[in-house]
C-alpha cells in the first residue's frame, strides 16, 4: 500500500506543472478572475489524519458540489417525499437542459442537474423567509466542517443573479407544472447564495466525511444521516455527480463525487476517505479537468476504486 | 455477519411467496410462455463456494445480460478504439430510443443500450461471418462459465429477427451515419442469438466471476482482463447496466448490475462475490421485479453496497 | 355566388345552436368566466361593406391575435433583419414549447408562438420605456381599426403576469442567448399588455383589411405595408397561425388565419375579405373550436378558399 | 398583364447564367453525376397552353414529388381512413428525421416526409404485389401526363435501396408501432421505384393540371379528384411540401409546391395554371435552389401568389 501522504504529495506537483489546464469558466467575471494555475487537494482519513497539497487552504466558490449538501438537508426535512419533487436517474444531458423538463412535465431527473436543485431548493425554504433558508444551509455548512468562518460570497451571487437567465428560465418553466411551491425570485435568490458559498478543500473534506462514514462524523461524533441514506446519496452521486460526465467519471476514477463549475469535486471513498480538489478549469462538459485527473491518479495509486481493488 | 447460506435461503423462499411479480416480456411468444412464478439465485464468493436459491439451475435467456461479455470480447479485440463507436454515459432514454441516435450523429451513448449493443456486435463481427462470430461469442461464454453445455435457443432468436423492427429501425439507423460496418442483417442476427444465450443463475454468476476479482476467476485462475478494465466495466454496469433504471438500481441496491428482459440479473460485488438472480416479471423499466428486490435485500442483509458498510 | 349576408346570418344561428362548443381557457380567472355561448363574426368585403352576425359588437381578448400586428409593426422597424431573431417555419410544437429554443440555440421557430412573438415585442421595446412601446401598439392597432375606443384590459394583462410563468421561462431562457435585448420583465410587461388587447369582430375585422387588400386599406386609403409585405404576412399565417394545428386549419379552411387563446380567430381571403371570428371554446390544439368551424363553412359556401375555387 | 411566354423565356435564360447554383444531390451516384447546369421550366395555363424554357422535355428524377401523387392514389383508395395512419401538420424537422416518430408513436407528421410518405405507400401497397402496387403508380403517372412513355429508372431506384438505411430505418421503425402492415422490404422497395419516376418538366406540369383545376385535367376533361380534395392536397403541399423550409417557399413564392431531390419542383397556381421547374442543384433545406428562385420571379411577375394580387 502507497503511502498516503506522498501519494497526495507526488498529484499536487504534477497538477501544478501541468499544462492541459482546461477552461475557467468565464460566465460572471468574479470567476473567470479566478487564477487557472491554483489546485488544492484535500484527503481525510477514517482516523481523521488530514493530508493536504497545493491550494488546500484557499477558499473558492463551491457552486454545485453545494447540491450535496442541500440535498442532504432536503432529505431530512421531507424524507422520501422528496421523489415527488425531483427524479434518480442521469438526465443524458447537460446540466442546464430544459428540454427533458418539458417531456417529463416539469419533474427534474435527479436532485444535481440545475433544475433539480432548484427543486431541492424550494423544499428547503418551503415557509420560510429566502434569508432564513439561506442562514440555515450556511450553518448546516459550518457544523459539516466544523468551522464558522465558512461564508457566502455575495459578489459572486449578485453576479449569478443578474445573468442567471437559463437558471430563471428553468425555475419558472417548473413554477409553469406547479413544481415549485414558492415565489421563483426566492428560490432563485437561495440557489444562487447557497452556490456562492466560497470553502476551501480542506473545508470540503471534512464536510463530506458523514458521507464516506455511514452517515457520521467519526472524529467528532456528529451523525448526520442514517448508513442508509449516505449510501443512497453516495449513489447519486456516482450515476448523476457529474451531469453528462458522469459516466466518463465513474469510468475513470470510480468513486461517488460531486464537481461544481468553480473547479471544487467533493470524493468520497466509502469507509475510507473524503477528498476535495480544487482546479479552476474546466472540461467540455463543466467539470474540473485536473481535479478529474487528480482523482484518477489518486483512485488508482490507492487501489480506492468502489468498482474493485 | 450474517450467515451467507441462510440469506440466500431466505430470500429464495420469499421471494417465492411475493404477490408482486411484475410482468414478463410478451414482445415475442417464447418469452411470454415463462413461467411467473419461476425464482433462481446463485451467489459464488471468493473462495467459489456456490450459494443457491429457487431455479437456480434452470437455464432462462440471458437477452441483455449478453451485453456485458460481448462488450468483454470487443474491448479485447479493439481496445478503447471501441469509444469511437459508442459512448459511456447514461442516456438517460429508454433502452430502445432512437431520438439520442439523430441528436448525437449515430453514437449510442453507452454499450447496453440496445443501439449500442449492436455497435459492440459490429465490432466482434468485423470480417467473419455470422456463424464464427456467434461461435466466439458463445465458446467465451462457455470458457467464463466454465461449462460446454451452454447454448443458444434458436426459437427466441428467430422469434426475435421476425419481430425485432425496433433494432432493425436502430441498426439502419447507425449505419446511415456509417456507424455499422457488417451488413445490416448479419450484425442483427449475432445480436438476435447472442441475446438468445441460456444460461441458469449457477453458469451466469459462475461467468461473472471475473468482473468481482480483478479480472481473473480466482478458482480457475483463468485471466480475462486486467484489473483496470474489470473496474471499468463494473462502472458501466452501474451508471448504465439497467436503462432508465440505472439510478434507482444504484440508490436501492448499490451494486454494478446489468439486467435482461428475460428477468435475470448479473450483479457484482468487487472483490467479494459474483451474483445472479432471475426473476421473469419486469418492472416499468424493463428490469426483473422480484431480481432487484432480492438484490436489495441481499446487499443489505450483507453490508454489500459498495456505497459504505 | 351565393349571398354573403344570407351566409353570414345562417352562419351565426347554427353557431349559437351548436351544442359542441370546446373547452373556454381556464388559466387565468379572467378568461374563465368567459361565456361559452358568445358567438360573433363579421366580414368585411373588398368595397368595404360589413356584415355581420351574432355578438360582432362585443370586445374579446384578442391575445395571440394581436401577434399579426405586432410582427406587422416590428418588420416596419428592422425590415428583414427581424428574421435574424426570428425564423420563418412551422415549429411543428405546441404554442409555449420550449425544446425547439434549446436546440435552435434561443432563435424561436417563427413569428407566432409564444417565443417568437416575445422577440417581436423585444424589438418593438428596444430603447423605449414599456409604456412607451405599448402606447404605440395600442395606437397602431386604434389607426387600423379606425376606433380610438379601443383599450387594453388591465385585468388580464395583471392576471397573466401573474401567472405566465411559461413565458416567463420561454423569455429568460432566450435571453440567456442573447436574443431578448431589454430587462426581461420589460418585454413580458409589453407582451402580457398587447394580448390583453379587448376588441369586437368588427374592429378586428377592420384592422385586418390592409392584409387582404395589398398592403393598404381600401377604404380610409390608408397604406399599412407594401403588397409584398402584406402577402407574406399572409404566408406566415397560413404555415404557422395556428400553432400545432395550422396545417389542420389550411386543410379544411384554406385561408390564412391566427387565432388567440381568447377565441378570436382573424382570417383574409385576399382580394375580396377581411374576416373576424369569436367563439370563445378551444380545442385541443388551443385554437377557437367554432370559430374554425364557422370559417370552414363559410369559405366553401363563398368558394374564397385560396387553394382553388 | 406581362406576358407569360416572355416571362418564362426571360427565367429561363436568367437562370441557365446564374452562378449560385446550389448542390446536386450526392447520396447515390446516379444522382451525383446530373448536370448541375440544367435547368428547365414548364408552365401550363388554364386554357392548356403549354410554355417551356430551358431543359424542359428532359427526364430527371422526381423523387419526392411523386409524393402528391401516391397521396392523391391513397386518399382515393382509404379516404380520409389515411389520416389514422398519417398527419396533417408541418413537422419543423428535417425530411428524414426519426425523432417525431418517437414523440408521436410512429405516425408521421405529414404525407410529404419520408415517414409519411412511407405509410401512404404501404397504404397503396396493402394485400398486392410490389410489382402490381408499383404498376399501378406508373400507370396513374401516365394517365395524369397523358404519356405512356414515363418509366422509373431502375439504377436510380436500386441504388437508392441499396444505400437506403435511413429510409429503412424510418420504415421499421413504424412497423415496430404497427404502423405499416407489408413487409418492410416490400414497402421501401415500391417507395424507392416510385420516387425513381423519370419525368421531363411538361409531363410533371401536365401531371399536376388537376391540382389546379378543382380535381379535372380541363383539357381531357377526366376528373381525377373532387374540388374539395384538390384543394386539401394544395394546402399540404404550401404547408409541408418543401419539408423544413416549407414556411420559407410560402413566403416567398406564394403557392402550392412539392420538390424532389432530383431538383424538380411542382406548383400550383389554382385556377390559373400548373408549373413544373427543374434544376439539380439544392438549398440547405433540400429544395431545389434555382427552381425556387425561378418560381418567386415568375409569381412575383404574374401577380401570381395565393396571397394576394
């Protein structure tokens, strides 16, 4: 067995000299400013030994790997009610498609693509205040990783506001089928905010271990959900963590993760291991591209792989 | 830990009683004619040691299940070059949609669609004849089980070539986008026959086997891949191997499997065992009912889910 | 030759009697209350004679009706470059599809479904105020029909807003291709107020005449649009008047014709009519149940199909 | 009033000089190797004079013009018992496109798409021969140009089924819904000769004279259909005729048409007169490039458009 450390160690020297470096995405400029040469890695034992390379401590915006956790909270408001709202399956397409809400009647795929967070969204601020909603996802961020210096980043979610034309057109387009429940400009607002939420890879890998844990924190004690249902969102994540490269991730690297399109993927390696990377450019189909690379090598060095050692 | 004998045992006897047993195929008067009521399970852990239940030696067509092996000996014969032909993702469509087809240019997006399928049939097929290529196709088959006496039912595959319009429309499809290369009719008939293989749960999950170890029946010592590709078609098998089931497969049973519309079900535990079940009532998505219960319960029961423990 | 008055009458009585009358629109409050049992037509001949029949006199909401002039007055604007945001076909969809936007990249099909009407709004909007842009529609729909009485009907314009959370996603979602100019709520606010647009057969009628008599009206001499214009303006409500059902409408009327969810239904013969309908039930295509009916008999009897006498 | 046999001359020799030719067909070579510099016209007025320019008695390939006339066969042998297995309505996607039959359960939109016209073959085929069937076509071909010597040319024919996969997948395809009832390969076989059909401009111009006339060849006085379907079948072909570019010719040439990928281009102008125009070369769309601009030249000199004089 490798040893850890140097593994972590030996991926981030490579990712930062390397020049296939993909796309920052270039959306809204508070993200396309984001320098292309960072990369962070982040590894979390079972023990809870840390390992860190690169940029592990610099915060950036986690946009959809927040889906996680949004989902994870959702499930403990509602339960399975929740699949009324929101399907399992991988959409086949990208993550801002309409086309599919239209066939299926304004019901979502899965709880990741953006439609379907959206959905999630709405479940959590269902009766509520946007600014209560939005307290409550932050604080559930910093229990997570222990840490109360987590925040919004609202420049980044002002800016997302203001151009998020495809998002509003989805979140209208499911108001259409009765398929949210309230005032699209407050759903819109908490989606937006809770993907500005700026963490740090070492942030994020502490945030995910319940999920790499049967549903607990092994260090400190904290159970989040039951085994159960850290295995179901562990299997969300491997079938639809990755829009419409899902498959080509599960192929590669063979864990449950979660990218977002500032660079961030949040891996878990059941009962073992919870990993962040953090690379600012992207893939053809909005993924981190060296984050991608970085758990492949890691995966495989590790002999990590869910699909057999 | 639960005793593995006990379960198996269990859940053949439960399964047996359940008044739920979906529908069975009745697309062609052979499949139609099975019985309902029919359960088989066969589980082999690392060792070998065989766990039975129900029918488990009753021979049932295998149908989709041929997938999984022949996307074995294709990737054998040309490698990734196969990923020119067919994609990896989920589609996130029925197993016999055509719309994906015309949207990306006669590129199925994964090989257990039957689109891609056929496409994989092609490649084995390339510059031999029908006859030898099926010969291949079955003499693998007979090597993985280990077992000679495995055949083709010829009257479901003739059934199938005169009522199989649907693959007709996909094969003619990809070859107008030059994505078939065989004549069309003698890609269609392997893929008829190959679908047409009977096998009982004991050969299927005997023939599984290598997928749980690494690539190599550890009783045999015979090796099929490398361990790399084993894993690779293991995440196959879990983001695509049940259709527009895929995800709820994952999330409820959290194994790769891939499922035929004969009711049986290949599953794979990585590194511990090899499993098949077989069920013949299908459920919406066109996969064995009674199948993914059992699964469910049996991955439970064991601590199975390569989701966490 | 039969008699256009006798026709007109006979038409309005069987009308009136007709026990199938479609189904009224029900998505807002204010069109739901509609009678059912409203029935009005007026036709209006080359030398500028009215004729008349039911409830020619009282005003409906036009809706989609009105799109005919808008496009009218945006190709007064920007000429052919309008067809750079909008295209010319049939959509082959229902009136509010969205999944043609996605994938013709935001450029709607043509002028009359609900996306193509929104980027005709846009252009009619762009550097003005709302208020402006819709006191200038409301203006040009007063010279047409010769009537400063005509008005908008503010409940409904609110009432949509209120609820046109479909065209609010068809509006973002074009948007966020660049093909809305102004704040979408802007260009909704215009486009919600034109529909809502309340006038009588008669005065519809009369605002249509410039499209049957090249360009120009006959009467006040007023010249709208050249003839070319004029005859494909015609075109385009032949193809795509309709919606989803205008290959339908050709088929048994055989004239060019829009309609509106309100029940209203403008159609030309050219060289000899200008022709409003209003029966206020649908059918299953969104279109005026009777109103298509009433123009059916009425082009056979009157031999004014353009498809040959 | 210009004078016709001036304005034909003047097309004629206008369009033998342009350079923007479009492009021949290249999908068979017998199709690949017609003269991209041919071009012919012929226009027969209501009194049966008959005036030609260009290649006007030169044979080519009608292709899916014959589609009018294998309607017209059908409509008269189910009547409007076709419309179960065919729509009316323009199908805003490309002539070959298999994405509607999905949507749509394999009915297609219209008659003059692949698709339909696929159906509307098999409704004529239905309980005879290919041979008879094909006969049959041949021989109405002949009775409508009163012109014994038109054949089908049979390397056109068999290379067009040799290389005919998206036909054949199309065909298939609705045999797997049930909708077409000869075996598949008897029914493209009679498309594929049918579409074969050699035929100069005036044959294909005196062809379509009943079209124009209320349903009656005026000058041999046979009736082929009554008014009122002449009429329908001119509505389909302004609103479908020219598949995804069908809304484009209505606007700008203002009449009935229905082109063929050999280049040739029927039009109606009711009551007045039926043309037949010729040139290889294609749009994007498919439709002949010159044929269509020479038709808008000629309707726009004549004062010729459906939708106004």
């Amino acid at each position: 067995m490798p040893d850890l450390k140097t593994v972590v160690a030996e991926i981030a020297a490579e990712m930062k000299e390397r020049p296939d470096r993909g796309e920052v995405a270039k959306y809204i400029p508070e993200l396309a400013r984001v320098d292309p040469n960072a990369f962070g890695i982040a590894v979390i034992d079972a023990e809870g030994k840390v390992f860190t390379g690169g940029d592990a401590d610099t915060p950036f915006s986690i946009q959809s790997v927040s889906k996680v956790f949004t989902l994870t909270l959702a499930l403990g408001k509602v339960g399975d009610r929740l699949w009324r709202r929101v399907g399992k399956e991988p959409s086949g397409s990208p993550f801002n498609s309409i086309v599919q809400l239209e066939r299926e009647q304004g019901v979502p795929r899965n709880p990741f693509i953006n439609a379907g967070a959206l959905a999630v969204t709405d479940v959590i601020l269902s009766g509520h205040q946007p600014r209560e909603a939005l307290g409550e996802i932050l604080r559930f961020m910093q229990f997570l990783a222990d840490d109360v210096s987590i925040s919004i980043d609202h420049g980044i979610a002002g800016s997302e506001q203001r151009w998020g034309f495809r998002n509003a057109a989805l979140a209208n387009y499911m108001r259409s089928f009765g398929n949210l429940e309230n005032p699209v400009d407050f759903t819109l607002g908490v989606y937006f905010h809770h993907c500005a939420i700026a963490m740090s890879c070492i942030q994020l890998a502490t945030a995910g271990r319940f999920l790499a844990h049967g549903g607990r924190n092994p260090t400190t004690g904290h159970s989040v959900v039951s085994l159960d249902r850290a295995r179901r969102i562990n299997a969300l994540m491997l079938t639809c963590g990755h829009y419409d490269g899902s498959g080509e991730f599960a192929y590669r690297v063979g864990l449950p993760g979660k990218s977002g399109v500032g660079g961030g993927i949040l891996a878990i390696v059941p009962d073992k291991a919870s990993i962040a990377v953090w690379a600012p450019g992207l893939d053809a189909a909005g993924n981190s591209h060296l984050g991608r690379i970085a758990l492949e090598i890691l995966t495989r060095r590790m002999g990590w792989s869910i699909f057999g050692a």
